[in-house]
C-alpha cells in the first residue's frame, strides 16, 4: 500500500480529520504522543487490531493499549474505579497507563485474550486530537517492527513503516523518548509492569501500595508467566550485541579507551574528548537521565546504521527515570552486563 505522509504543521484540522477518517474506516495511522510513535487503529474493531498485528509483525497475544481523549472516555470500555480517576487526575494527560477490567466493547482480539485493558490519555497535542476526532478510542503499540526499538522521530517510523499502514503523521520529535509507565490496579493497590516517566516515586503518592513486577529488573525463568505479556518478548534489540558496562565510571572509561576501533561507544557527553578514533554516540551528560532517555531508541537505530559489530554503553542508575533506562536497556542487551574491576 502507498503510505501518505502528512505534515502537522501545514493544515493541522485537515491533516488531523483525514487520519481520523481513516481510523474510523478501519485502517492504520501512525501518529506521535509524548513518549513515543504510536500505530493507531480503531480499538473497537477486532479486524483494525488483527491489521495492527500484521503490520508490525507482532505476535497477537501481546495486548494494545487502548488511548482516550479524557480519562472519563474510558468509562464504556473499562471498569473504572476511585483509584483510576486518583491516578489520572495527577497524571493524565501523559505518559501513564492503567490496567483495568475489560468491558466487552474492547474486543478479546484487541487485549490479546485478556480480560483487562490498557488504557492511556496521551498529551501530545496531535494525539489529542486524533482520538477526539475519531471519536473512537484508537489502540496503539509502539508503531516499530516487533522487536526493533521503538520510533521516537518520524524518519525512525517512515524506516521501519512506510508501505505499511495508510498515513503516517510526522509530529517532530517525541519529548520523552521511552514508553508510558505501566501500572495495574487491584483494588487501592497498583503493580509496576513497566516504568516511565511517571516514576515509581509519583505513583507511590497517590496510591496506597506500588510493588515492582519482578521482570521490570530481573529476568524471566524460562517457562515464567509474565504479569505483562509484553515482558517475554525480546525488545528494543539493536542488530549488534550490546554489553552494559558497570563499575566505577572512570573505570568504566579507560575501559571504554581500549575497546577496538570498530567498537561503537554509547558514552557521556563529557567522556567525549577521551575517547576521540572512537565510533561514539553520545547519550547526554552522566547526572542526566531525561536526556539519555530522550536518546536511547535512536542512539540503538542509529548503532545499526554504523554496522556496529559489538556495542558498549554505562550500565544507568535506576533513579527516577533512570529505572526506565535501565529497564530498556537491560532487555535491549538481553542482560549481558560485565562488571569493570578497578585496577588498582
Ligand atoms: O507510550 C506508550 O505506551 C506507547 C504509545 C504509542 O502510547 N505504546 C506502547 O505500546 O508502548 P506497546 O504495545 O508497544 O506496549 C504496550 C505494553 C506491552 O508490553 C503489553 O504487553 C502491555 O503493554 N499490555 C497491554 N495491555 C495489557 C494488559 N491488559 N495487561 C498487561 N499488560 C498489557
Ligand atoms: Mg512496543
């Protein structure tokens, strides 16, 4: 299929009112939120999310999120509760997703199976008002092929989608970079599935009670069931293997220093001038997780485009944000960590 590419600057009600046409027809729209490109279609309709499947080459046990307008959209498709709305009056709009019951709008093919639903309000301005104009809640995955990392800028989505789904809109940049904050509510309670720019911190001040799934940082026993389905999955992966490495950063560095030259480097911004005749893509300034968030999905694209052989980076802190970073990372290195003795 030929792909329309459409620019939000342009005609922005135009461009917004032909995708949502398209959605409510059926078909496949890419569009961009704050945290990442998402590839849109009517969530209500089981042949709209079998076509999400098919274009991304994902397996269709791996449930969508369903994104509303207003949080109060949710209401016909989820059982909602007190707990949701405490959640989304701090988060909502923006980069949070809750686990509720299924309502029998959502069709089983659209939650994988599941009797609950993913449901997010994103607040990119162009995602707004695509849901609203459609008039439908729209699911979204990360609008990538399965397993490579997500797109985070419209060249990164035109690479991985163009022929493929009907219109792609090209929003720029994504803020954020990395995917929502999963959480699931039971009763007052919430689970982590996945972290994300609403912090484990923020969720833990206005619910009673947030644990951590033990896959967001361990690793999955074979034959575990996953709490998220997506978990199991090999994720964000580079074609080259990346090797995280912890340890003291000054150690860290020297180690970087005598790695081959045709190693590439995911270094500090501040490491840069030490490790000049490397092939270095510099992931933000150490203290700075937001921006080594922001980085990461292209700075893994990008290791592919240099026909990196192997792939070094600074294991992150799971501070904040951090904890997202890691968790990417992590998977995206399929948990090959070396540990960087001090030589002394
Ligand atoms: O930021 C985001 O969340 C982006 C943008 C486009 O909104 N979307 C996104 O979707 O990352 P996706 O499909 O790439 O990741 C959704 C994750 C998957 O790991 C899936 O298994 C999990 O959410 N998930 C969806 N519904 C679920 C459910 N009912 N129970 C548990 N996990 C669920
Ligand atoms: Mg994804």
């Amino acid at each position: 299929m030929t792909t329309e590419i459409i620019k939000t600057d342009s005609d922005f009600n135009e461009g917004i009112n032909k995708a949502a046409a398209v959605i409510r027809r059926g078909g496949l729209v890419i569009f961009p939120t704050e945290t990442v490109y998402g590839l849109g279609a009517d969530a209500t309709s089981a042949a709209a999310a079998q076509a999400i499947y098919a274009a991304k080459g994902r397996p269709s046990d791996n449930p969508l999120i369903i994104h509303v307008a207003k949080p109060e959209d949710a209401e016909p498709y989820a059982e909602t509760n007190e707990h949701y709305y405490r959640l989304a009056k701090h988060f909502m709009p923006g980069p949070l997703t809750v686990i509720l019951p299924r309502k029998d709008t959502i069709p089983p093919q659209t939650s994988g199976g599941l009797d609950t639903v993913a449901v997010r309000c994103p607040s990119h301005p162009v995602a707004h008002a695509l849901i609203a104009a459609a008039g439908v809640p729209i699911a979204a995955p990360s609008a990538n092929i399965s397993g490579r990392p997500s797109p985070t800028n419209a060249s990164d989505v035109i690479a991985d989608m163009n022929g493929r789904v009907d219109i792609i809109i090209d929003g720029g940049d994504c803020e954020i970079g990395l995917e929502s904050t999963i959480v699931k509510l039971e009763g007052s309670r919430g689970i982590l599935l996945r972290p994300g720019a609403i912090t484990v911190d923020a969720l833990r001040c206005v619910l009673d009670e947030v644990k951590i799934a033990p896959a967001v940082i361990g690793k999955l026993a074979d034959n575990e069931k996953p709490l998220s389905p997506g978990m199991k999955y090999r994720h964000y992966a580079p074609e080259a293997p990346l090797v995280l490495l912890d340890g003291h950063p000054d150690d860290v560095l020297r180690f970087m220093q005598n790695t081959p030259k045709d190693a590439v480097l995911l270094c500090y911004d501040e490491e840069v001038p030490a490790l000049d005749g490397h092939i270095l893509l510099p992931v933000g300034e150490r203290e700075d997780e937001e921006a080594q968030a922001h980085r990461l999905f292209t700075n893994l694209r990008q290791a592919d485009r240099e026909n990196a052989k192997i792939i070094y980076a600074h294991l992150p802190s799971t501070n904040g944000i951090g904890l997202a970073l890691y968790n990417r990372m992590l998977r995206a290195a399929a948990h090959t960590v070396q540990y960087i003795k001090s030589e002394d």
